[in-house]
C-alpha cells in the first residue's frame, strides 16, 4: 500500500461521515477545525464538500480568524459588495439579527452572488447565538433537480443562458441623487453576467441546473414572456421538499456548502428573537456551460418583423434584445 492510500485510511479511521439527508447534506466528526488541515484532510473535506453539497460540523469553538483560517485552507476569501462587515475586516460577514434588526432578503432560495462573472466555490457559516425555536437553513441539490428533468426540457435547456444581476440588492440604495450616483458606481462595477443554465460540477463532473430566483433574471436572446414561463417552471423544482435538506442549528456549529451544486434559503421565522452568525466566502472558478451556447437565433423568433424595423435607432432595446 502506497503512502497516498495509508494516508487516507488513516483519515477515514479520524473522520467520521453521517449523511443527514437523503440527496444532500452529511454531518463530520472527529476534526478540530480550529487547527491547521494537512494536505489530506484539506482533500477529503474538498472530495465530501463535492459529493454531499452540504458538510456540517457540530462542536466547533471558532472565532473570526478561525473562520478566516478554514476558508483560506480552500481558496482565496472573496468580499460581499453589499455585505454586513466592516473595513478592517472585510471577509467576514457577521449577521446580527435581533429586534429593530430585521433579517435581510435570504429567505429567497439562491446560489451565493452569481451576480459575479465567478461565484464563490463554497460558503462556511458558524453559528454563534441562536434563537430557541426557528431560524432553520434550507439547501436544494440542483444536480437532484436537474436530473429530475424530463429529457425533452434537458435537451431544451442545454445551451441556454441566462442573465444575473444584483438587483436584490438596489433597494439598499436611497431614491436620492446621491443614492443613485452610488447605484451607478456599482452597476458599473458589477454589471449584468451571463451564465449557462445548466453548468457541470467541476469535480463529480454532474450537470447542475444553475438559475435562482434571486439573482437570474432572463434567459438570454429569449422573449421576455417566454423566458418568464421557463424560469418560473426552473424555480417552482427548486421547491419540492425530496431536493432538500433542513437544517436544524446547534450552537458552535459550521455548516460548509458547495454553491456550484446547492442552493439554500434562511427561514425568518424566529425574529425578533436574536441569532448571530459569521461567514466566509472561497473564490471559485467560472461556472462550467455543460453545452456549446446556441446562437440567438435558435432562441429568438418573431410572428412579424420586431418593432425596431419600424421605429428610430433611438428606441430603447427590449429586454431579450440585449
């Protein structure tokens, strides 16, 4: 037995792996998170990380910079733009919801800032105070989703994309003339990206069907009400429960999962009551179209000629145009 394969038995012989959910989601023991990972075990988490969408590691004491540590064991830290950190610490988000602090929009099921031309490749939240009752973390696997497709809506979909944006996120600017100056400044540092609707997970290699609610707006070159009716169908499978996994927190507790294959949904329902969190973001890679794009003419078709033919140059494109 070679040193790579004693390694890994050692490992496994440390670790301890439970699923918790049917299609997504398994609890890891064994490990102090707030020490260095070697090598193997940095691997073995990336391979669980990959195959499971969702790690959760219960009785782990860390503070920020433990957090901070974890994370940078994977990849660089990435920024939130329009996060709850502050200056000297701007890679982590602390989410300190309580009363006259209501929780933000993360109720919607979404993938972590697929606004960006490259989404993180994973998010590590650690519990720190929580309420009695409530404030559950809901995750979805889209691989489950897709292949819950029928093959007609597969073949439709391979080679499609679709536009992100942030737009969740506008309201926190104020209607004033200083508000929207700052809009401008960050549309143009974040303008609308465009990604493939069905990507393939770097690792297992599966096809994940990549559109949120939260941040997709459009798929690309198709009619407004036409790409409206295929999204909202999309969303609508995010929601069956057979796709999920609830989670239920405990105190000290990280939960470590994959964006390129699970979507998730924070439940308000315990505000007012108090639940404090911190958060890390890994840079990931840019996703992975499962398809050669198809050319807009494929997706674009007209009863009679559009309107541009019969109006200035001026006119304002519409939404499927761009």
């Amino acid at each position: 037995m070679d040193d790579a394969a004693v390694g890994l038995e050692n490992l496994s012989s440390i670790l301890s792996v439970r699923k918790v959910g049917v299609l997504v989601g398994a609890e890891v023991t064994g490990i102090d998170l707030t020490k260095p990972l070697d090598e193997a075990t940095r691997d073995e988490i990336l391979r669980l990380h990959a195959e499971h969408g969702v790690l959760v590691f219960p009785d782990q004491v860390m503070d920020g910079e433990d957090l901070k540590n974890f994370g940078r064991a994977f990849g660089e830290l990435t920024v939130h733009p329009f996060s709850s950190s502050t200056e000297d610490n701007p890679e982590l988000i602390i989410y300190d919801q309580k009363e006259g602090n209501p929780p933000p929009p993360t109720d919607i099921w979404h993938t972590d800032e697929t606004f960006r031309p490259v989404p993180p490749m994973g998010t590590a939240l650690c519990s720190k105070i929580l309420p009695d009752v409530g404030g559950d973390t809901a995750f979805c696997n889209m691989a489950a989703v897709y292949e819950g497709l029928s093959d007609k809506l597969q073949q439709f979909l391979s080679g499609l994309e679709a536009v992100h944006d942030f737009k969740p996120f506008k309201t926190l600017f104020p209607d004033t003339e200083e508000g929207r100056k700052r809009l401008r400044k960050f549309e143009d540092m974040y303008p609308k990206t465009t990604h493939p609707i069905v990507s393939v997970h770097p690792v297992t290699g599966r096809k994940v069907l990549f559109v949120n609610p939260q941040f997709t707006m459009y798929i690309k070159h198709m009619e407004e009400e036409e790409s409206r009716t295929i999204l909202d169908l999309l969303f609508r499978k995010t929601y069956i429960h057979e796709y999920h996994y609830r989670h239920k927190w405990e105190s000290n507790m990280l939960v470590f999962w994959d964006n390129r294959l699970v979507q998730h949904s924070a439940l308000h329902d315990y505000y007012p009551k108090r639940r404090l969190m911190e958060r890390i973001t890994v840079k990931g890679t840019a996703p992975i179209a499962a398809s050669e794009a198809v050319e807009p003419g494929m997706v674009q078709r007209y009863l009679c000629p559009p309107v541009m033919a019969f109006s200035s140059k001026s006119r304002q494109k519409r939404q499927h145009e761009i």
